[in-house]
C-alpha cells in the first residue's frame, strides 16, 4: 500500500466536526461575525477560535472557517499560513516563545533559548514528548525594558536568565501553577486562544493580575516625582528582577 | 556617564512630565474608576461642546504629531476626512506595536487603557465615525484582557453605545487581535488584515483617507497619539504648545532599553536629550560605555556616543540624519558586536517581509547570507560594497516602508563602524564574546561557571 507516501496529490475534502462541536463553534462564530461590518473580518479570530477547540489549526476548521464566510478553502488557507500565531501541527499546552530579536538577544535571549533547546531536548518548534511544551524562538514583543523577555501562551516573563526559564519550564511539566511577571495566572493555550478569539478572560482576578504597571514602566514617572534616590546608580538587576512585583 | 555635574542641571522633576504614564503606580490604574479620579473622561465634554470641524482644527492648531513613527500631523490626517460623502467613516487604532525596541503603547494600554478609549470617541466625534476598531497585535494577552475590561467598562457608563453623554453620538468600538505578523502595522497592510486578509500594503494613492477599511475613509492612529488627545482638550492647546518646540510639541513617552541602568519608560516633552536622560537615570550599566543606539527602533538610522545630546524630536533626529520613529532608545555598550547587531535585524526583515515587493523580499533574504557568512569569518571585503549596493537596491523601491526600514542599520553601522565589520573579515571570526553582553554578565563576575 501506498498510504504513507506522499505524492503530492489533491486531499480528500477535510472530515467535518462531530454536529455537536459545530453548533457550539457555529454559535461562537456568529458572535464574531457580528462584530464587524464584513463578515471576513471575523476570518482572523475565527481562526483563533479553531485553535481554541484543536490547538492547532486543522483543515477541518479551516473548512468551517470557509463554510461560515462564504470563502474558498484556498483563501482561507492563505491567510492561515501567512501568520505566525496560527500553528499547524498539534503542539504544547504551553507555547514558550525566546525573543532573540536583538536587544533581547544580546541582553542574553540567545542564550536562554539555547540552554531551553538542551534542557527540553527539542529544537525551534519542537514540542516535548510529554505533549507540554513547543519552543520556539520569537520576535520583539514590545517589553525591551524588561529584556530579556520569554513569553509564555503570550504572558510576560520578564528580565529571565537560563536559570530562571529551566525551573518556569519545570514548573510547567510538573503541573504547578505558574504565574507570569505581567499578566494572570497561566491557562492551557487552547484558552489562551479563546480570549484571543475576543472572548474575555471569565476566570476571577485574571484581569487585575500583577497589578498596574510592571517595575521598570514606573522608573520615569518615580523619578518625575522624586521618589528615586538620585544617588543610586546599581540598579538591582539578576536575581531579583525576576520576582519583582508592581 | 559623568554624573554628579550633571545632575545638577537636569534634574528629573524638571525634565520629565509624566501625562498618560502620570497615575500609572496607582493600584487598579487600569480601571474607570482611576481614570476617572484623574479626570478621565474630561476632556471628551469638552470636546462634544465644540462642533466636529471646530475639534478637528483644535487638534490641528495644537500641533500633534503621529507617535507611530512617521509624524505626520494628527489634526490633519483627520480633516483629510471628506465629509457629507454618505459613506461610513471609520478609526483604526493602530495598536500593532512590533518595532524591535518599541515597547510604550504595550505598557500604555497595560496600565491606562481608558486614555486610548476616550480618545477614540473624540477622534470618532470629529470624523463622524460610528465604528471603531482597536488593531492590537495578539502576541500580548494580559493587554487584550485589560482591554476587552475597559471597553466593556466604557459600554457600561455610557461611554460607548448610543447617544453618549446625550450628545447624540453613537458609536461601536471593536478590540481586535492579529495574529502575528510584523507587516500589520504599517497601515494599509493593516487594513488588509482587519478584513480579514493577508497582510499586505495597498499601492497609494487612493490613500485611507479617501478608500481605508471596506473601501470607505479612515483615518489610522497610533495608539499613543490618540491617547494624547483627551490631554489636549482638558488642559488646552497652550499648556501642550508650551512643551517641546514648535515644530514638534507636547510630550511623549521615550522608552530607553539595553545595557543602561534603569530601562524603562520617561514621559518628557520631546526635545530631550539622550545625554538627559542616562544621567537621570544612572546612566549605562557601571563600567561600560554606550556604544551604538536606536533613536526609534531598529528601522530608523543607529546613532553613537557622538549624538547623545541630539534633540529627540522629529526636526533634531531628522538633521542628525535618522527618524525619531518611535523614541525607542535601545542602547548597546562596547561589549556588543554590531555585526551580530544588524545580522539579527536583518533577520527579522526578511522573516517579516510579507514578500510583495521583489527588491525586499529577495534584497533582505541576500543581505541575511552575507551578513551570516562575514559574522561567521567567511566574509569577502567586497561584501561591504555590496551590502551597501543591496541595501540601495530595496530602499525606497517597495511599496511600504518595511524596506527601507531594513536598509537603515546597514546603512548606519557600515557608515560607523566599517572597521569593525573589516575586522570580522581580516580576522576570520567575531572578536567578541556574547557572554559579555548578558544582562548578568557582571552580576555573576564571582561564579563564572
């Protein structure tokens, strides 16, 4: 038989959901459609949607995503492919991200990201074999004041060291909670999907977790306001930086 | 960094003047509740007491200037609005900040979401939109969260929904993640992307003004200008006149980065110095010296030690021969191999070049080989040469400024520091050691492990 050969031959049409996932999904995406004066804006999100339900983005939800917006498979899957956040083989319940753009790299992201490569024994887009976490290097995340930053299910972790992202990564396959230096309390990234889909956050005290402001977007307006010590120029960075609270 | 003579002269209460990030260290500094207290929502009365076209002059005569990179004056991008067309109008805010070293809309939004909201109904009530939308990238979901809370909080006071504060304005705001594409935030690549497409520039003409979302006219905003404008109205033209210079007023907020001693965020009236505020802040890490650093991001021309006390606004990075883009002031000391600095760059351009443009997309994937093989001692002289060439080759051919944005750090690191990418060729391999350069580099001096 021929069947683990791929000869690059056109698919059968994707296996529909279960009826009982697409009236759920169906209901949800209706609800996205709305919120638009063009029903393919909703594409987007409706794609974060499938990931909410598989955790990655299968041919069966790109199907549904056609089916509901009146689009070719070819369009949506065009678009499906065009984004890094849409991942196209089942991964982790935890997508850990290593900025290596410049700063953060230099600032020592290259090697965090190396050290997560030997620790987890995987490579960029590897996933453990325990089916918790996919590595994956990433780029700038807008929080080059707290480099080097990991993101995990797109949570901050700010000013890590390879120490400190091996035990979050521990953490994590153990199956303790663990909690990001901005952001709440990590959840699965199939719901990580769902908010990002628009749905909001429903679990209590998601939304006011780590307080205001993160440590270092407070350093002009404390110094604006004289609360900083001018003569204090070692700034407590390293081990503490880790764990500073707002 | 010299310090104690400095600081005498510059001392932070004075430079510094803190107006979105002002109540950001207050608990809950998220909520209507804070913003409120802090006079939120104060200076939308005000402006729903003026007519729509006197607003928009308002805004225009106060001078505000894009804070996304480009500058362009904010009144005037909305006055470019035809009116009486019978089309939906429609505000984008652009919120899609991904600009290697950019990170002030991300804190903003963190900490004080209600400013961009209160903004947005102005900037709607003047351009006469309905329909709102919030492009936030999604990489960043304690952000969306905050906002998905504060418009659901603005709906339930009344400042979303209809007929707001009995004025007869109506409006819709839609918070919407992307899903990771650098391209999106450039504007129309972005529009591209809210309708559910692929990201990519529009050709311009027609610009958004006249053929933006769905074909009909918008006007995209950064998220700190829009932010800026219920200031503006609360506390008047003249007090934010009274700040930076002429051509460039009113505050901003400066995100400094790197190897310095407190990185973060100073809100300061644009025009402030480099020089200013290391030596507020502590200046680089102890031991070092500055090397090389961004005014605006990785796209906008590298400075060095010599352009510490240029003016960081539009007109004094502009005559120093870069953009102040983004202010976002990413420093590198003497440990920090520039080669390895732009290599990594250019990395990223050709990862997030959307592969429209042939000059970009083949310009930046050629740039990355050469760079590579000279970073790794396989360099040729005449490989700076052509460097140069390619990097001449994708700037200003492209439909959009991605392009030109990748050819800035070879164009300024080969204009500074051209001996050091000689001395990667001559001797065969980098010179530096990246541990070095680590944040705990130096914390760790007595367990080198």
């Amino acid at each position: 038989m021929t069947e683990n050969v791929s000869l690059g031959m056109p698919q059968l049409p994707a296996p529909a959901y279960p009826d009982d996932v697409r009236a759920r999904l169906e209901e949800d995406a209706r609800a996205i459609i709305d919120r638009y004066p063009g029903s393919r804006s909703a594409l987007l999100p409706m794609l974060h949607l499938v990931q909410s339900e598989e955790g990655h983005v299968t041919r069966t939800g790109m199907q549904f995503c056609a089916d509901l917006l009146g689009l070719t498979t070819a369009e949506v899957t065009a678009v499906a492919t065009f984004y890094t956040m849409y991942r196209r083989k089942p991964s982790g319940d935890y997508q850990v991200g290593v900025c290596t753009n410049t700063l953060c790299a230099v600032m020592g992201g290259d090697a965090i990201f190396e050290e997560l490569q030997e620790h987890l024994g995987v490579g960029n887009n590897g996933t453990t074999d325990d089916g918790k976490i996919t590595l994956e290097h990433i780029e700038c995340n807008a929080a080059c004041d707290y480099a080097p930053v990991v993101m995990v299910n797109w949570e901050f972790f700010d000013n890590q060291t390879p120490e400190s992202a091996k035990k979050m990564v521990d953490d994590l396959r153990e199956g303790r909670t663990v909690e990001p230096t901005r952001g709440a309390p990590l959840c699965t990234f199939k719901e990580t999907a769902r908010i990002l889909a628009g749905f909001p956050d429903e679990r209590p005290g998601a939304v006011e977790a780590t307080g205001g402001a993160g440590p270092a977007s407070l350093v002009g307006l404390r110094l604006a306001k004289g609360e900083t010590p001018q003569t204090r120029i070692v700034h407590p960075r390293g081990e503490a930086a880790g764990q500073e609270g707002a | 960094m010299t310090l104690a003579a400095e600081i005498n002269s510059s001392s932070p209460e004075k430079l510094l003047s803190p107006v979105l990030s002002a109540f950001w260290d207050q608990p809950d500094s998220w909520t209507l509740e804070t913003y409120e207290r802090h006079e939120g929502y104060q200076g939308l009365r005000r402006a729903l007491a003026m007519s729509p076209d006197d607003l928009i002059a308002y805004v225009k005569d106060s001078g505000l200037r894009g804070r996304g990179g480009a500058g362009f004056p904010t009144g005037m991008k909305w006055q470019f609005i035809p009116q009486g067309d019978g089309k939906p109008h429609y505000l984008v805010v652009n919120a899609d900040e991904s600009e290697p070293g950019t990170c002030k809309d991300i804190p903003l939004l963190f900490a004080n979401p209600h400013s961009l909201i209160e903004g947005m109904i102005i900037a709607c009530y003047a351009i006469r939109s309905e329909h709102a939308f919030i492009y936030l990238r999604g990489e960043v979901v304690p952000v969306l969260r905050r906002l998905h809370e504060a418009v659901r909080e603005a709906y339930a006071a009344g400042y979303l929904g209809r007929n707001i504060l009995g004025s007869g304005l109506n409006l819709e705001l839609t918070v919407h993640a992307g899903a990771g594409a650098y391209i999106c935030g450039e504007e129309t690549a972005l529009l591209d992307s809210l309708e559910g497409r692929r990201g990519q520039p529009r050709l311009r003409p027609p610009f958004p003004a006249v053929a933006g979302l769905y074909a009909c006219p918008t006007v995209v905003n950064n998220v700190e200008s829009i932010a800026s404008v219920p200031a503006i109205l609360n506390r008047g033209k003249e007090w934010f006149t009274s700040m930076g210079s002429e051509k460039s007023p009113g505050f901003t907020l400066y995100s400094l980065s790197g190897h310095v001693v407190s990185p973060g965020q100073y809100e300061a009236p644009l025009g402030i110095t480099l020089r200013q505020l290391l030596d507020m802040s502590g200046g680089m890490r102890p031991g070092h010296r500055l090397k090389f650093w961004t005014p605006g991001g990785s796209s906008t021309p590298m400075f060095t030690d010599e352009h510490l006390d240029v003016p960081l606004d539009y007109e004094g990075v502009g005559a120093a021969g870069s953009m102040l883009g983004t202010k976002a002031l990413q420093c590198f000391d003497e440990t920090t191999c520039v080669v390895r600095a732009v290599t990594r760059w250019t990395e990223f351009y050709a990862h997030e070049s959307c592969g429209k443009c042939t000059p970009c997309r083949e310009g930046t994937y050629w740039l990355v080989q050469l760079l590579r093989d000279i970073e790794a001692g396989r360099g040729e002289m005449a490989d700076l040469d052509k460097l140069n060439d390619i990097a001449d080759n994708i700037n200003g051919k492209s439909f959009c400024a991605l392009g030109d944005g990748a050819a800035s750090p070879i164009f300024s690191s080969l204009k500074y520091f051209r001996e050091e990418y000689e001395q990667h060729i001559t001797g065969k391999g980098c010179p530096f050691d990246p541990a070095k350069s680590t944040a705990w580099a130096d914390n760790h001096k007595e367990v080198t492990a």
